[in-house]
C-alpha cells in the first residue's frame, strides 16, 4: 500500500524539511479540495466520514463548469487558477476532487502546490477497480476530456497490464448532476443510452471517472443491475488522504467535527441549494471569490 504513495510521501517529506515561514502547516490547517462544482462535494462527503476532525476548504468552480467539453490547454489553466486559490488558505494537502483535472492537469497543481502534497481521485479510483474486479473486465465513465485522454486505462493497466477497460464519455451526466436531476425522466433517458452497451460488454465493475457522477448513482445502478460492482474514487481518495496524513504525523486530532469552508467562483445561493440537497447537513456559509 506504501508503493503508489512514494512520489506523494517523498513531496510530503520535502515539504516538512523546506517548511517556508509564510506557510506554516500543523496537523491543524486544512485540507484543500477542489471541482469544477458540486462534483467535488462527493469527495468532501467521504472525507468528512472517513476523517471527521479535519477542516476543509473547498472550491468550486462554478462560474466555468463544466471542465470536461474543455481543451487540454483550458484545463490546465483552470488548474492551476484554482490551485492558487486554495494556496491563499495555507492547505497541508491539496485533493483534486476532479477526474478532467487529475487526467490532464495534474503536474500543474502538483507545481503550484509547492512542496505540499497533492492526491488526485483518478489514480485513487484506478487501484480500487484494479484490486475489487474478479473478472477482469472493467468499464469506466468520465467526461470527454478524461476518456479521451485515456488516462483511466493507463493507471488502470499500471496496477495490472492483463485488466481490459471498456470507456465510456458521458458528458449530459455533469449539467444533469449540476441542475439536481437525481431521479429525473431525463437522466434515466441519457442514462440508457450511455450505460446500455458498456452492460453489455461482460464488464462486473464500473467506475464512476468523473465526481458528479455518484450523485445519480441509485440512477446509474437501476441501469447496471446488481451484478456490476461501482466504484467511486471519492471513498478512495479520502482513504489515501488518511493513511498519507496518518503516516506523517499531520492527522487532525481534535475532536470538533469542522463544518467546510467553502468558495465558489459564481451563484453561491444555487451552491447553497444543491449542497443542502446532496450532503443533507447543516449549512456552512459560501464565499464568492474571482476566478
Ligand atoms: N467533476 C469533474 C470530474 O470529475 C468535472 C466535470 C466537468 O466539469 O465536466 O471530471
């Protein structure tokens, strides 16, 4: 389980030897996590219940969802923009709770992260459908920016060369999920005409390559049927945070359970509505901040 986190545990260590003064990280400060929306809300749902005495910053990017339709070269700026966001908030770890920008961008946020560590979900959601499918044949979802650039099937033949992964872009799934369509005529349409033939290729696992997805999960598995195992590289994020903060010595050990502290880029009363409607908590305020 050490192995994959090596380049991560080498960055953290480098960090902590080259601690600069304007950058204090304690056990304290905040993780920084960020989405082009709500997707990411997925990702600070499982590390609230994985490690409930964490803070966490949390970034949307509301007013420039959504990044999946977007060129390689968009992205990355977008990236890096939103890296330095969080940055301003002193984060001890930066989680890109977004497939698009963990596919094509993240040596950018790697770079302006510094020397703090940076985890990405699709190489957390890879190992986990490597490590769970039993038949070898795995089907992954994502957005047209993370299927076409492949980077799934990469870190997905990185654990095992013998895996084959069937791909599948969905893009209507993101403003679907955005515009909380959970149990929508509509989604159920889309969602038939995306998951239709990948069922049909024998796959017994799937992974949910984009953040926003889970949220029409019950959706998606109504179509996949019992027998097709989901995966959700949220649940796998928050677990590799974990174990990377807890071998470092850099765990959170209040006992307050933090309320997140979020921004978004546009319409933070919409974000506002949505955040009620998925994650069903009390309600942090939402700052607006400028991209
Ligand atoms: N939720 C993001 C992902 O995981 C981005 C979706 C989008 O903005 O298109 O890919």
């Amino acid at each position: 389980m050490l192995e994959p986190l090596s380049t991560v545990t080498r960055r953290f260590f480098s960090y902590l030897i080259d601690l600069m003064p304007q950058h204090k990280i304690t056990p304290e400060s905040p993780i920084g996590i960020f989405d082009s929306g709500i997707g990411g809300l997925t990702v600070v749902k499982a590390v609230q219940a994985a490690l409930p005495a964490e803070r966490i910053i949390y970034f949307g990017d509301t007013a420039r969802v959504p990044y999946g339709p977007k060129s390689q070269v968009t992205i990355r700026r977008y990236a890096r923009e939103d890296t330095e966001i969080l940055m301003k908030h002193q984060p001890k770890m930066i989680i890109v709770a977004c497939n698009t920008v963990s596919a094509l961008a993240l040596d950018v946020v790697e770079e302006a992260a510094g020397n703090i560590p940076v985890i990405g979900v699709l190489k957390a959601g890879a190992e986990l459908a490597a490590r769970r499918s039993r038949s070898g044949r795995i089907g992954v979802i994502g957005t047209q920016a993370t299927i076409g650039s492949n980077a799934y099937a990469c870190a997905i033949h990185g654990e095992n060369d013998e895996l084959e992964v069937i791909s599948k872009a969905c893009p209507l799934f993101v403003p679907l999920a955005e515009e909380g369509f959970i149990d929508h005529p509509a989604t159920r349409l889309v969602a038939e005409e995306y998951l239709s033939e990948i069922v049909r290729r024998n796959i017994d696992t799937l992974v949910l390559g984009c953040t926003h997805y889970p949220i029409l999960r019950a959706m998606i598995e109504r179509i996949t049927g019992p027998d097709i195992a989901i995966i959700d590289s949220a649940e796998a994020v928050a677990c590799k945070a974990g174990e990377l903060l807890a071998t470092h010595g850099m765990l959170n050990r209040g006992s307050h359970r933090a309320v997140p502290h979020l921004l978004v880029s546009d319409l933070p009363q919409k974000f506002r509505e949505l955040y009620r409607l998925f994650m069903g908590t009390e309600l942090p305020d939402v700052e607006l901040v400028g991209v």
